[in-house]
C-alpha cells in the first residue's frame, strides 16, 4: 500500500464554480438549519427560506403559511402552495380558506387547521355519481359489507369498501358516511340482483 500526501490547494476560481455549482444544496442546508434553530422568523429570512428551500418546507409549511400571512406576503403564499403541489402531500381537495390541495382525510386542513364539512368532501369528489356507479360495479357481498359499515372510502378517482386493501402511500381516501337514501339505494340494487338481503 503506497501512502501518498497531496498539497493541492483549488484555485478562488475552482472553489467559486463548485459552490455555484452545488449553489441549491447548499442553499436548502442553509434553510434547513434556519428553521430548525430558529425561534421566530423575520420577514428577510422568511422571504429567503420560501425562495430557495424547496422540499425541505414542505414540514413546515403550517408554519411558514402563519409567518406569511403575519407578514402580509401574499407572493410567498402562491409560491408556498407551488411547493406543496410539487412536494408535499396534495389532497384533490382545495382548503376553501388557505387555498392549498391540503384537505385530509379527517377533513381538516393540514396546513392551516380549517375543519370543512363532509358535504363539502362530497361535492368536491363527485360524490354522487361516484357512487351510483359504484352499487351498479359492486357485488352483492361488496354492498352488503358497505351496508354493515355504514361507510365508503372516496378518493378522487373511485369509492371502495373500507375493508379492501388499498395502497394508502399513492391515494388519498376520504371515509363518507352513507346517509337514510343511500343505503335505501344499495337495498334496491340487491333487491334487482333477485337476492335477498
């Protein structure tokens, strides 16, 4: 084994190119820390850690919305929803109030706590049609669990019965709970099925 010592020192030229190079690295380690070490947020830091942190907001981004509207910097809101599109966990429901794709499953709002209704949920997912399809594609052993439980799990694209398994990590699914007509609905589509209940 050869054991060798190198006395190359880089050039201000080479050290400016790879940090200009690296600049958004270095910049997003640069916010990281600041929100993890800071106590409060001045509007200068808050407009640097919104410009340059990227996926590294998306935990904080309750709080860096809070500090925002403190400030009254409408543009860092905007560019704050674009990061959480991008990067965060984008509900297909808009919170009436804050504006972000942040409506969770609990129906409140991740980023600024706003509680909507579930006939808010409903309408925003097509509840309705959604679900008349779904008792038409259903079997009678799929309607008659959903009957048992009282609820279906509604994502933007279909409705499940809460007891199939389902890839949580890709959809997000909203629990709707089956109102008096609607279970009168499924009752009437296993009745045509010519099977008793």
């Amino acid at each position: 084994m050869i054991i060798t010592s190198s006395s190359y020192k880089p050039s201000l030229d080479t050290l400016i190119k790879r940090i200009n190079r690296h600049r958004r690295r270095i910049y997003k380690l640069i916010t990281a820390s600041l929100l993890e070490t800071l106590d409060k947020i001045t509007p200068e830091q808050l407009e640097f850690i919104i410009n340059y942190g990227e996926e590294v907001l998306v935990p904080h981004i309750s709080t860096l919305y809070s500090y925002a509207l403190e400030y009254g910097r409408e543009d860092l809101i905007g560019y704050l929803q674009y990061i959480w599109d991008r990067y965060g966990r984008k509900s297909p429901i808009q919170c009436p109030k804050c504006m972000f794709n942040s409506i969770m499953p609990d129906l409140s709002c991740i980023v600024c706590g706003y509680v909507v209704k579930e006939d808010y949920v409903r309408e925003k997912l097509g509840f309705d049609e959604k679900f008349r399809e779904y008792i038409l594609n259903a079997s009678v052993a799929e309607l008659r669990e959903v009957l048992d439980i009282g609820f279906v799990l509604v994502s933007e694209i279909d409705i499940r019965s809460p007891k199939e398994r389902i890839d949580l990590s890709t959809r997000l699914y909203f629990p709707i709970y089956l109102k008096p007509y609607e279970i009168n609905l499924i009752i009437e589509e296993i009745h045509s099925r010519k099977l008793p209940i």
